[in-house]
C-alpha cells in the first residue's frame, strides 16, 4: 500500500473511533454528470470519498462498520469489464481493491442490494450524508426497509439516522503535512498562472485570452481542472462579483481582476490579483488597491492560533471604513459607518472561507452559538475587496467602475501564520516593475 492510501486508512480509523458504538457510515461514490446529450462533465470524485479512500471511480459506495470481525472496511465498486474498458479505461475491481487501498472486503457493486442490508442489519445507527442526494437517501431507506421486512423473523432494523457531515467534516477542517504539501503545490501552480495572466496583459486584450494563459499554467503543471471557474473581469466587470462571461475587451484605463485557483491532486487553490491593464496604476486605482491592500495585510497578520475565526474579518471592515471615510466616498463616523453597515455597498463579502479539498471547504465557522478559534492546521483564504459600482451616483466619476480584490490562501501555523499562495506581485510597486518587464 502507498502512503497516499496509509494516510487514508488512518482516516478512516479516526473516522470510526469517533462513531457510536454499533454503527455504520455509508458514503457513495460521485454520479457522473451530464454536460448536455452523451457528453459528460470531467469526472471528479466527492471529496468525502477521496478523503477517505483516495479510490476515484464512480458508481462505488464505502461502508465503515466499526467492530465488524470479518472487516470494518467495506468497499463496493465496478467489476472488471474488458468491454467497457475498452471505452472508458482501467477498473481497479473488487479482486485489487483491497489490495490497493488498504480496505477489508470489496464486493462487486451489482451485488450491494444482496448484501448490503446484511451488514446494515443488527446495528442500531446508519450515518450518512442525508438530505444531499435524493437518490442515496431513497437508496438507504431501500435497503432498511428490506431489513424492516424481516422484522418479523427476528432481524433488527436501524433505530437511528444521524448526519455523518459533521464528523468527517471536522477531520477534514485540519490538514495534514501531507494534504499542506499539496495544497502547496496547487498554490505555486496558480501563482504561476496569474504571472502569466499578468504578463500577456495589454489593452486590447480579450479576457479569454488571459483566461486562456491561466489554464495553459494550470494544465502544464499537472492540474486537471481550475478549483471552480475562473473570474477575469476588466473595468465595470471586476464589480459583479461571481462574473465569469469573460469576453470582454480590456480596455486602456480598466483595471483588471483575476480571480483563479488550480485544483492540484484534489486540492483547491484559490488566488485574486487586481492589476492596470496597462501596467500603470491611475491615481484613484491606486487609492483604493493600497486601501484594500492595508486591509488584507493586517487580517493575514491577524490569523494565528487562538483568535475568533471573524476577527480577521472586523480587522478588514474597519480599515476599510476608515479607509473610505478619508478618501470622501463613506461620511460619517466609522464607527457608526460599520454600525448600520454603510460600508456594505462597497465591501458586501465575508474576509475568507475555509479552503482545501473544496474551494469553500467544509467545516463549521460557529461552535454553538459563537464563531470558533483558529486552529493549527485550518487553511483560510483572506481576500477582502472594494467595489464601486459604475452606476454608483454618490461618489464622484473618477471613482465609480473600480473594483479591487486581493486574495491569498492562509495556514494557521503553531506559532502564527504561513501564506501558501507567495509569488505573484502584490504590491503597486512590485506590479508595476513586474508589468514593465512584461512583453506589452
Ligand atoms: N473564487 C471564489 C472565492 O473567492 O470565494
Ligand atoms: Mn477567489
Ligand atoms: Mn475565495
């Protein structure tokens, strides 16, 4: 077995160390997804499986049956078939499976009516992903029922569902050194392709192209998809905050935001530069990118061990507030400003979310009522933003059009921090020097 797959059986070792006694935990394998007739979507696997298995085919489910003698891990998944093989690649196949990924007992998956409510039978809880996937919930409700009615011959159905989320979700919230590493890698990689996004940039330019330059970094270095689409916004479109047309021209004068991370070895990255199209900064541009700049300095220089996940967040809102307060686009006193959220019509988004296999990764923000405290091991993004919209009446036309993000993926450390995403320019000065060593 390689370390890849050790790390995961130790997973699943926590997993089940953690679940009620005389249970089980379902957990199915991603469905294949249509893009439009015949032609599917990439497949990618449910990062809840990959965590736990590292097995990236379809149509497979894996049961943890804590306690069980004959074998606690049981997968079951696609038999060999050279006919459909010849047509969509390699199964590894029950026979291989144990062998590969560290598991006790693999079954062919047309078999699973058979024999899975056999190994639900006689345990008193079912933990699942409920409420997710209509068809697995219908699935799991078959296979009890199956059980149900043999109650009559003495089988014992299942007193009690419980969301498996939770558990698993708070293993995944702290990386490992392992799981660091990659997300490391995903990190370089994306910087990479924002240089190259970066030095292609001119007016003229079409905000495909530069897309264009992200992917072709992205795919050369190994990944095999962008962590969720990217954002290339130029001018008015760096103020529509999921856009992602990306066809316009960039013009003389826009400002441009990139918002892009790779995927690497199931792990997300995700990066937000803001950069002149021409390479110069106008003097408004660079008010408000060392304003939000100011703003992410401080909430990256905030995250340690110990400290309430929003306090990043309140950090950003008041620079930012103070910010526009001194520059006449807010009046008032800050204080009040942040009080009735007046700043919310330029700073409308949260500082960060967790990231890791998922770009919004999982793992919960509150514990009861009140927001948890940063941890060794969480990965956050801090990437605070100011946008002016064009049609923003209120502040004076110089500024209106303006949108500035600045985004980096974040490690609480033991000590404090590690910023994963170095190595693209940040600062007006480290981009305009960038820019004019560039080819435009
Ligand atoms: N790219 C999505 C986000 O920054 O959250
Ligand atoms: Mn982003
Ligand atoms: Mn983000």
């Amino acid at each position: 077995m390689s370390s890849i797959y050790r790390e995961m059986k130790l997973r699943r070792k926590e997993l089940m160390a953690q679940m009620e006694p005389n249970s089980i935990a379902l957990l199915t394998a991603a469905p294949p997804r249509m893009r439009n007739n015949d032609a599917e979507y990439l497949y990618r696997q449910n990062s809840d499986f990959y965590y736990l298995t590292g097995f990236t085919e379809t149509d497979a489910l894996l049961a943890l049956i804590p306690g069980r003698k004959q074998g606690e891990v049981v997968l079951f998944c696609q038999e060999k078939d050279k006919a459909k093989e010849l047509w969509t690649g390699i199964l590894l196949g029950p026979d291989a499976a144990c062998e590969r990924l560290g598991i006790d007992d693999a079954f062919p998956i047309g078999d699973i009516d058979d024999i899975l409510p056999g190994l639900i039978e006689g345990r008193e809880r079912v933990y699942y992903s409920m409420g997710k996937d209509d068809q697995f919930d219908n699935r799991v409700m078959e296979w009890v029922k199956v059980i149900r009615n043999k109650a009559k011959l003495g089988a014992h159905p299942p007193g009690e569902f419980l969301v498996l989320d939770h558990l698993l979700h708070e293993l995944r919230l702290f990386k490992s050194a392992g799981e660091i590493k990659l997300m490391q890698q995903a990190a370089r990689i994306s910087a990479e392709g924002h240089k190259r996004a970066m030095a292609h940039c001119r007016p003229g330019i079409r905000e495909y192209e530069l897309e264009a330059e992200l992917l072709y970094a992205f795919t050369r270095a190994g990944s095999r998809a962008p962590a969720y689409s990217s954002i290339v916004a130029a001018g008015d479109n760096a103020c529509i905050l999921h856009y992602n047309d990306n066809d316009a021209e960039v013009k003389e004068g826009d400002l441009v935001l990139i918002d892009a991370g790779c995927e690497f070895g199931y792990y997300a990255s995700d990066i937000t530069r803001t950069f002149p199209a021409t390479g110069i900064f106008s003097p408004e541009q660079k008010a408000i990118y060392e304003l939000v700049l100011k703003a992410q300095t401080a909430a990256i220089e905030a995250v340690a061990p110990g400290v309430p996940w929003d306090e990043p967040h309140n950090i950003s809102v008041k620079i930012i507030t103070q910010g526009l307060v001194k520059l006449g686009l807010l009046k008032g006193r800050p204080s009040q400003l942040i009080k009735s959220e007046a700043y919310k019509k330029f700073y409308m988004h949260r500082v960060g979310h967790w990231i890791g296999m998922d770009v919004h990764d999982v793992g919960d923000y509150k514990i009861d009522d009140d927001w948890r405290l940063l941890e060794p091991g969480m990965v956050t993004t801090i990437e605070p933003g100011i946008y002016i919209s064009p049609d923003n009446r209120k502040v004076p036309k110089k500024w209106r059009g303006i949108g500035v993000r600045i985004e980096d993926d974040v490690l609480v450390t033991k000590k404090g921090r590690k910023v994963l995403s170095v190595g693209t320019p940040k600062t007006v000065q480290e981009i305009e020097s960038f820019m004019a060593k560039s080819i435009h």
